[in-house]
C-alpha cells in the first residue's frame, strides 16, 4: 500500500466538506425562500462562514507548499467594496448594520486579487459581527501611496490592545483561532500589503495594499 | 428585480444545477432564462438567439470545459461581443482557468455565490458592457480600426474602464500587426503593474517583430512569479517549437499540462513527442485524445491522423488504418480529410513494404494535390522520396514552403521532414531558398506599390497569386495592391471579382491572419460587387 499522506488526505476530505456544504447551503437557501425567518437566516448566515472558512483552509494549504499566486487584475474600489458589503451583509444577524465609508471615491481602479481581498474583507466583517454593537463600517481610503481597506465595529475592541473597553465586552462571546488572522496576514503579503489591528471606539481592522 | 427584460442561457451539465440557476435568474428578474446541458446544445441556442447573460460551467463533462465552449463561440463568432460570458467555476481552481485563458470571459465566479452576488457583478458588467458599446459593434464586423477610433475618447479619461480600454486597444493591434504600437500600450500597463494578460500581450507584440529572444525573456521572468500561468508556458513552446527546439517546448507543454489536464494540450504533447522521436509517448497521449474525442463536442480529424502517424513510425500498420478508418467515418464530409486519410493510408502500406497498394492510392492525389491540406501535403511529399520520388517530393514541399513561407513552425518541420528522407544538411538550404524566392517576390511587389507603380504591382501579385494560390500573405496583398490600384483609378468589376475571391480564400485558409482586417476594411470603403459585412 502507498504510504499515507496526511497532508493530501486533510486537502481532499476538506475539499469534500466544502462541497458537501455548498449543497446544504443551496437546500438551505431554497428552504429560507419559502419559510423566511430569523431562525432559518441564522443557520443560512452559518453556512457561508462555514463554507469561506473551507475555502480558505484550501488556499492557505496550498500556499504552504508553494507561493501563492496573485491574480491581480484593475478593480474599481467603490464597485469592489458595494460587492463585499452586499456578500457580508447575509453573515451578519439582521439588527447589525453594514455602512459603506469610500473616501477613495478619486481612485478609478486598482490592481488586486478581487476572491482573496475579499475572503480577507469578510473574515473581518464576520470577525465585527461577533463583538459589534449596532453597526460596522467598511471603509476604504488611500494612505502612504497604498490602499487601505477598513473594517471597524462599535464594540468593545481587541482585549489584547489600549483602549479595550471592558465594560461593553459580551458575555459568552465565541473566541476564534486565529485562523481567520493568520489567513489576513498571509493574503496581504502575498499582495505585498499588510494589516493591521487598533482600537478606536471599537475593534479597527485595515488591511493595506500597495500600488 | 433590476435585471428584467434580459435574455439568459445556462450551461451546466448536471440538471440540479441548471434549475438552482435559472431559480437564482429568476429571482433576479430574468424571465427569458433557455438553458443547455451540453456544448453542442448551448452552440445551437446561440446560434439561435441573441443572450444578453450567458452563465455557463466550467465542467462540462465529456472531456469539454467552459474555456473550450468560449473560445468557440467567439472565434467562429457565434456570439456578439455585447454578450456578457461567465464561467462559474468551483473554488480557487479558477486560478489555473484564469491563466489558461487567451479568450477571456468576462468574469468569472467561484462557487458558492449567493444570488445577490450574481445580481451585482451581472449589473456592474452591463455598465461596462454599455460603456463600450460602440467598440463591441465595431469588433462584432470585424472593423479593428473602427474599434479602435471608438476607442480612442474612452482613453483619454483614467477612469475605471481605462485598463479596459487599453487591453481591447492592444488586442486590436496586435491583430492589425501593428506590433510596436501594441507593445507600447502592453507597456503602460506594464508599468503599472506587471499583470499576466499585459506581459503576455506585449510578448506577443515582440513576437510580432521579430524579437524572439526578448520575447523568451520576458515569459521566463513572468513564469517565475506566475507559476501556474498556463498559456505562457505554451507560448514559451511555440517561441522554442519555432526555432526548431521541439524537445524543450514538449518539456514546456508537459509541465503546463501537469498544472491543468486540459485535452488541447495532451495533444500538443503527443505532436511534439511525435516529432522528437518519442513514440510511445506520443502513442499514449493521443490514444486518450482520441478516446476522450469520442464524445466530445470538439473532436478533431487530426487527434485521428496523428495517432495514425504514430502507429505508421511505430510498424503497427494495421493499428494505423484502423484508426484512419475511424476519421472516415467521423468527418465524411470533407474532402480534404479524404484526402488526408489517403495519404496516410499510402504510408502504412509503404512502411509494410506493399508500394504498389501505396502508388494506386497515392497517384490521383498527385495527380490533383490541391485538395490536400497543407500540413498533410508535408507527408505526401514524405511518401514520394519514401517511394523514391524524388522531383515529385521536392515539388511538393516546395508548394508547403511557399504557399507558408511565413509560419515559422511549418518550416522547421519541413525542414525535419526532409532531413529524415535523408537530405541532411541540404534540408536548410533548400527550405531558405524556396522561402527567399517567395519573400523576394513579394516584397518586389509590395514596393513597387510603394514607389506608386501600381499597375506594375499589380501585375507582378496576381501572377504570383496565380503561382501560390494558397500563400495567404500574397494574397492579401495582392488584394490589397488591386484595390489601391482601383481607387486611383476607378472601379473594375473584374478586378472587383478577383478581390473578393482572393479575400475570401485567405480569410478560408487563415480566419485569424493580422491582414485580413486591413484588406476587409478598403474593400468595405471601395463598395461595389458585393461587398460582405
């Protein structure tokens, strides 16, 4: 017998996993059509967490075995962001709202990988809805002749960074792993960009891409 | 509901998907939504109907993918560049679909996507799609230098569809051959950014000029940071098979095709092993070729005809024929694969040591070989030094020679070719000389129509036309050379006639050749006869 390799097995039974769930959510979808409802929008909204999570177990197996590859192509960054807010808006519950800040509204386009800045958009949006009090703020704006894409909440922030506050902390929330963040790290080397966590009346995500 | 009105097919071959799909259109406000489980279907509805939205998968099934149905419909222009085209692909494979695309879709999208998602992308791509909507009009007849004075406005603002614009701006040129010009706009966005699409643009503009070696560079440079940028690695091969490198460009193919197991390149594969010697190889490549063929939309008679060779080289005679019989059945109707298949048949018979079954075969097609294709001509002149026909092998090469006396890869096979009948180093020598003959030729005309002695040009073309009836290069221009002749001094309906039939064989011969466009754009301008388009 062939020896075993963990690492294939782990890619295909995740690969599997992923499609499995593509077919629940699609089920899931046609079920919430007919009988709409808080319920049936939370199961739908954990489905497509559960799913970009596979995904980006997939991507993130891949680029351990060789570079990621960057297939950038020109994005117009208002048109980019309404797509991502329109895609995140079905992860977060309903009394959350999503706002648009574009204050790059002068830059026509820019070169990025359109599928992987988004996954990394919308592990910080997932991320805000955890801790997020009524609103998150997807931004965008050019700084030190980059892009900067923002993501803030109105919660309590990082507990780890100045300016945590405590006192809107909620109770019980879900801890991640780290994997989300280790994923927006390597996306934005990969771009050549970084990110970055602070807080300012609440949790402040960026990630920045050069030119 | 904001896409009302608008007309869809989907393409999926697994039925769930094709009514989730249409269900998610629906939603959307597409009412008019056909959808076809297979290439061949999907061809048929569009040939059809006019789509505004064509959602399409990229597996097929029957060994036929999206990538393969898209370059189809917008090669043979089935479909009009106002039709937006989406491959929907599943995960991050898309980025190995991206890299291997020359036809590009206008987007595409990875599985899973809400309808939502769908609905947005679909609107921001019509915008587009209106934005250029003039320069669609033009490129849908063909008129490259209409698109490109259409264009011309939409560059001077930056805006968001300015990277848009100066792709479609490179792509018209580097299909007019106006290379340096190409390579400049490829430039800028270099400069911007060394994206894979602009690299390879202005690689092809080098190509174009005759830069080969700057042109390797480049790809080699790209490679490195794009690994799994498929279509350079077969451009690298064509830059290697060229220059007569055939076994470095199948070790380029093979790797491209262990990155993604597409069937246009197991043949690339198995034609170059072929050519190297390599027989098993080549053997069992294009024994999965045909295989997969069989069910496919996009079957070809050569996966046949180059297995058979194959099996020719190898001794299996019989194997070959039965291969060959095989085309017979499959593409009755053309002619020149008759043709084909008599010539190869002619060699299995050859090889078995039975000439005069070879000779009755071979003696109507050299008795008239205007009806056997190019390529397939090479192996009838095999078959003649084969049966020691020497003056009527070299009579037919030379008509390869000269009727291709610019395709770089037919001459580094013809010279292959008539090294293995045993003319060694005199191949070279006798191919450059049959090339120089025709490049002198035509080039005298070309400048005498230059120095404005049209009539004389004119003359010096047709009759070599009438020579070469099948050199695509010497037709255009003496298409072109009759028509400035005409407008100087006034319309000939004869000449009118020969125009048009010199221009119809060269588009027939070669769809894609960069002087189509230039001679398809004076003859519009001329009127008369009856001008197509």
């Amino acid at each position: 017998m062939a020896e075993l390799d963990f690492d294939t097995v782990l890619a295909t039974a995740v690969h599997e996993v992923k499609n499995l769930m593509g077919e629940l959510s699609l089920n899931l979808e046609d079920y919430h059509r007919r009988h709409m409802g808080p319920e049936t929008e939370k199961m739908l909204a954990l489905a497509r967490v559960l799913q970009n999570r596979l995904v980006q177990i997939l991507i993130l197996q891949k680029a351990g075995h060789q570079h990621l590859t960057v297939n950038a192509d020109a994005e117009n960054p208002a048109e980019f962001l309404d797509e991502v807010a329109s895609e995140a808006r079905l992860m977060l519950p309903a009394a959350i709202a999503i706002e648009l800040q574009n204050e790059a509204e002068q830059v026509p386009f820019w070169f990025i990988d359109r599928y992987l800045v988004s996954q990394v958009l919308m592990n910080a949006i997932h991320n805000a809805g955890k801790f997020s009090r009524s609103r998150i703020v997807l931004g965008c704006q050019e700084r030190d002749g980059g892009l900067e894409f923002s993501v803030s909440d109105d919660g309590p922030g990082y507990p780890d960074l100045p300016g945590y506050r405590a006192a809107l902390a909620v109770e019980n929330a879900p801890r991640g792993t780290g994997l989300g963040l280790l994923f927006n790290e390597r996306i934005a080397q990969a771009h050549g960009g970084q990110v970055s966590r602070s807080n300012a009346d609440g949790a402040r995500f960026t990630l920045w891409l050069p030119k | 509901m904001y896409l009302k009105g608008k007309k869809a097919l989907v393409i999926d071959d697994i039925a769930g998907m094709r009514s989730s799909m249409r269900t998610t259109l629906a939603n959307l406000g597409i009412e008019d939504c056909d959808l076809a489980s297979t290439a061949r279907e999907a061809v048929d509805k569009m040939k059809g109907k006019f789509y505004d939205l064509i959602v399409c998968d990229y597996y097929l099934g029957d060994a036929t993918d999206g990538q393969q149905l898209l370059e189809l419909v917008r090669r043979t222009k089935v479909i009009s560049h106002k039709t937006l085209f989406i491959i929907v692909t599943a995960e991050r494979t898309q980025d190995r679909v991206v890299a291997a695309a020359d036809f590009m879709p206008d987007d595409y999208l990875v599985k899973p996507f809400t309808a939502d998602v769908l609905g947005k992308r679909v609107m921001t791509l019509t915008e587009k799609k209106d934005y250029f909507h003039d320069v669609y009009t033009a490129l849908d007849h063909d008129e490259l230098d209409a698109a490109l004075e259409k264009l011309e406005p939409l560059l001077q603002s930056k805006n968001k569809y300015w990277v848009d614009a100066m792709r479609m701006k490179g792509e018209a040129l580097l299909r007019l051959g106006r290379n340096a010009e190409a390579e400049k706009v490829f430039d800028a966005i270099v400069a911007l950014k060394a994206i894979p699409w602009a690299v390879m643009g202005k690689v092809k503009a080098l190509k174009g000029q005759n830069k080969a070696e700057e042109a390797q560079f480049l790809l080699a440079e790209l490679l490195k940071e794009h690994s799994e940028y498929l279509a350079g690695y077969d451009m690298l091969a064509t830059l290697f098979t060229e220059r007569g490198d055939s076994s470095v460009a199948q070790r380029l193919v093979e790797k491209a095709l262990e990155l993604a197991p597409v069937t246009h390149r197991q043949k690339r594969v198995g034609q170059l092993a072929f050519q190297n010697g390599d027989l098993d190889k080549a053997q069992q490549f294009l024994s999965e070729v045909v295989e997969k063929g069989k069910y496919s939309y996009f079957k070809e008679p050569e996966d046949y005809t180059l297995l058979s060779q194959v099996h020719i080289e190898k001794g299996d005679t019989e194997q070959a024929r039965t291969v060959l019989d095989m085309v017979n059945q499959r593409f009755r109707e053309s002619p020149e694969i008759q043709a084909q298949v008599q010539v190869y048949k002619a060699m299995s018979w050859q090889k078995e040591g039975k000439p005069e079954q070879a000779k009755a075969l071979l003696e109507p097609l050299l008795a008239d070989p205007s009806k056997v294709p190019d390529g397939a001509k090479l192996d009838l002149a095999k078959a003649c030094f084969q049966m020691d026909d020497k003056e009527a092998g070299a009579k037919l090469a030379r008509e390869v020679i000269q009727s291709n006396h610019d395709n770089p890869e037919l001459k580094a096979q013809t010279v292959k070719m008539l090294e293995s009948v045993g003319l060694g180093e005199r191949a070279q020598e006798f191919v450059s000389k049959a090339v120089e003959e025709v490049t002198v030729l035509n080039n005298r005309g070309v400048a005498l129509a230059r120095e404005g002695k049209l009539e004389e040009a004119s003359q010096l073309l047709r009759d070599a036309a009438e020579r070469l009836p099948h050199n695509v290069t010497i037709l255009l221009n003496t298409a072109y050379v009759l028509m400035m002749s005409m407008e100087k001094s006034g319309l000939d309906e004869q000449n009118i006639a020969l125009v048009d039939e010199y221009a119809t064989r060269a588009e027939t011969l070669s769809p894609t050749h960069q002087g189509l466009p230039k001679v398809r754009e004076l003859r519009r301008k001329l009127g008369g006869g009856d001008a197509h388009g």
